[in-house]
C-alpha cells in the first residue's frame, strides 16, 4: 500500500483531531485515495523521474542557455521571489513579539499654576524640570498565542516558497513551448523555400511543353498558381517567427534584440520521443509545487486557527519603567532623582460582543475550504497528468500516421511528373500532387511541434523542473 495514498484523509482527521471545536465534516469534500497508476502506461516507466531539469533531456545546449537566462531575469520569478522575502519579513515581524518592546524618552517641562484659580487666592507656582525614562513593556507567552502566530508566518513563508517553485515550472514550460514554436516556423520556412524550389521547376516543364506545342497554357498558369501560392506564404511565417522571438524575449526578461541573433538561424526540432519516467500517481504529492502550497496552506490555516482559539485565553504582561527627574540638569543622576515601576497585569476579555467567536468560526471555516481546494489540487493534478499522457500518446501515433501518408505522396507525385512528361496524364494530378506534398510536409512539422509541447506539458503536469521544494 502507498504510504501517500491516504494523505489528505489523514490531514483531515489530525486536524479534526487538533482542533475539534471545527472537526471537519468529509463526507462528500474529500479524496479517500489516489489512484495507485496512470490510466495511461504505454511510453511511460513507473519510476521517478532521476533528474527534474527536464529540458535538458532535449541536448539542445541553446534551450537550456535560454532557461537559464529566464531563471534570473524573469519577472514573473522576481515577483515571487520578493513574495518570499514578504513572507520572511511577516515571520520575523511574528518572532519580535517573543522580546521585550522598549522605549526611550527625555524632556524638559516647564510649568505656572494660577494662583486665582482657587479660593482663597494663592500665589501662583512656577515649576520646571528634566526628565528621562525607559519603559519595558513585556508579554509572556503563556498560553502560546505568540507561538501560534509564529507557526503560521512559517508556513505562510512555505506558501511563497512553493508558488515560487511552481512559477519556476510554468517559465521553464513557457520558454520550451515558446522556443519548440520558433522552430516549428522556421521548420515550415524551410518546406516552403525548398518546395518553391521544386514548384519552380515544375512552372518551367509546363512552359516548355507548352512552348513545344504539348499542352495548353493553362498549365503553365496551374503550375505559376501553385509555385507563388508558396511564395506567398513566406512573409507570413517571417511574421510569426519573430513574433516567436519577441514572445521569447518577454519571457526571458530581455529586448529582442538580445537573443535574434542565436535565435534566428535555423535549427531542427529536438528528438519528440522520450521514454518518460513519471513515477507514480501518489508522488505528485511533493513535486507538484501547487500541491505542495495547497498544504501549507492548509497548515497555516491550521495555525490561524489555533491563533483564533487562544484569543479566548488572558494575556499575561509585565510593564516596568525607569526614569530620573530632577530641577537641575546635573542632578539628573543623583540617587534621590530616580524612579522606577513594575507592574504585572493579566488581562482576560470576558466579553467582545461575540467578536472572538465570530473571528475563530471564520478561521474554522478558511481552514475547512482550504481543506476543500488541497483536495480539488490533488484530484485536478492527477487528471492533468492523465490528459497530458493522453495526449502525448496521441500526438505520437499522430506523426507515425502522418509520416505514412508523406511516403505515399512523395510516390504520388513522383509518379504524376513523370506520367505528365510522358503525356499520359493531366496536369491537374501534377497539381494536387504539389499540394498534397506541401500540406502534409506542414503536418508533419505541426505534428512533431505538438508532440514537443504535449511532451513539455507532460513534464510540467509531473512538477518538474524545480527541486527546491
């Protein structure tokens, strides 16, 4: 049996069991298990994943340079990262209240009491004096309260720290997808370039047969229609490659400018088939990095209300102070000048108006919906893992048939030209020939280009990429 199968049932009853004033009712909000498998096994080894930077199982030395440079400068990372140290600051804020809170203060006071202010009349009274004192005001935590709250600014910093990672995920992905989509066009730059190439030598057949008297004009402008339809298509790819470049670029943190230079030469597509070691269903638990923040964000509620429940306990603390007061400066110091206090007090609110009840049902109820989304995490990470595997598989088998069909038109059309020089067929067929050629040598580019970002997808929904969970 999985030691992780049973996990958020188990979370559910040792919170219900810390904290039974908000026992958590399950039936029909939580998973009782996780599946065991995949409901996909083909192309997929059970065992974990021996190294979590993914992308470098592509040998493409330029896209991990390019993660690299996204793991510095992007700003959706900076972002994150300046959370943590929010969520830091909170932490140490927490902590402070374990000390003493001192202050200093110094003055000079001066003073005239109206002598008429009073019956009989009196002299008025002139007075003035230095004064200087440190007050210490201390609380003990007794009953835990500042102990409580210190556990949730702990976890809460657990919280950033797996948003951090899971937004580390999602840049690695965007940039693989982002850099497999450059080359997908510039793939189809190179089809259309060199397939012109050939239509142009087909314009240039019909034009001398045309010439020689064997055919009509009409091929020759069937033949022109075909080779600058694929012309024509050349400065839309253009188009989308830098777009490519540009959208690379934002995710990278840098102008294009930047990065066109190593980007702009062609390059193949990586190899799309890999042999994936997705580990089991129950792992997900902890590589999945917004699993990982749906639980500590189950825990610092948790703490929340454990913060809410000792609101209803008396606070012990002890204030004290010492000072010196005197007429004359240089007797500020003199023993007769000094003064001191200490006083212990325990405060108990006995009654808020129901505010502190009204404050620990709201924490009880934050704690039983974040519950309620670790749970819906689990289940939606699963699914996604399944859907990727699926559509993985399919994109595999998608290429293999596409890749069936390219050899027959290859053989198609060869056959079409070498009939049309013989005259013993029309030209029409040379014509759909050349296009069946071009669109499906397209396909297959898609079709590898969708295995890649099914491949990267898959990847992603694993929770790879990031190991400082």
């Amino acid at each position: 049996m999985n030691s992780f199968k049973n996990v958020p049932t188990i979370l559910t009853l040792f919170l219900a069991g810390m904290f039974p004033m908000f026992a958590y009712d399950k039936a029909g909000s939580s998973i009782d298990e996780i599946p065991e498998t995949w409901s996909y096994t083909e192309y997929f080894e059970p065992s974990s994943p021996a190294d979590d930077q993914w992308w470098k199982l592509f040998n493409d030395d330029l896209l991990d340079s390019l993660i690299a440079v996204g793991q510095e400068n992007n700003f959706d990372l900076k972002m994150a990262a300046r959370r943590i140290e929010i969520a830091r600051a909170g932490l140490m804020s927490a902590r402070s209240s374990y000390f003493p809170q001192a202050s200093l203060s110094a003055g000079w006071n001066k003073s005239r009491t109206s002598g008429l202010a009073s019956k009989p009349a009196t002299p008025s009274i002139n007075s003035s004096f230095f004064s200087g004192d440190i007050s210490v005001s201390w609380e003990i935590d007794l009953f835990g309260k500042i102990t409580s709250a210190v556990r949730e600014q702990k976890k809460l910093v657990g919280v950033s720290r797996a948003e951090y990672a899971g937004t580390m995920v999602s840049v690695a992905a965007e940039i693989a997808k982002e850099y497999f989509q450059l080359r997908v066009w510039q793939a189809e730059l190179q089809v259309a370039k060199e397939h012109s190439a050939r239509q142009d030598k087909i314009v240039k057949i019909a034009e001398a047969r045309y010439e020689s008297g064997l055919n009509s004009k009409l091929d020759v402008t069937q033949a022109k229609e075909v080779y600058y339809s694929t012309i024509a298509s050349v400065p839309g790819l253009e188009n989308s490659i830098s777009t490519a470049i540009n959208s690379i670029a934002v995710l990278l943190g840098v102008y294009p400018d930047e990065i066109a230079p190593r980007l702009a030469p062609f390059k193949k597509l990586p190899d799309y088939i890999q042999l994936v070691h997705a580990g089991i269903p129950a792992e997900l638990l902890r590589r999945r990095p917004d699993i990982v923040q749906a639980e500590m964000s189950v825990a610092a509620n948790a703490a929340a209300v454990g913060v809410a429940k000792k609101e209803f306990l008396p606070t012990l603390s002890i204030d004290g102070s010492i000072g010196t007061q005197a007429h004359r400066l240089d007797d500020l110091f003199h023993n007769n000048s000094f003064t001191y206090s200490v006083a212990p007090r325990l405060t108990w609110t006995i009654f808020s108006g129901f505010n502190r009840r009204a404050n620990a049902i709201s924490a009880g109820e934050t704690l039983k919906m974040s519950v309620d989304n670790y749970n819906m995490t689990v289940l939606n990470a699963v699914n996604e893992v399944n859907n990727a595997m699926s559509s993985y598989v399919a994109s595999l088998k998608n290429v293999d048939i596409i890749k069936e069909l390219i050899s027959y038109d290859n053989e198609s059309y060869n056959l079409s030209v070498d009939l049309y020089k013989q005259d013993l067929t029309a030209f029409s067929n040379v014509v759909d020939a050349q296009l069946n050629v071009l669109e499906n040598a397209n396909s297959l580019i898609v079709a590898e280009g969708n295995a890649l970002s099914s491949l990267v997808t898959l990847y992603q929904a694993l929770g790879g990429g990031w190991d400082g969970l």
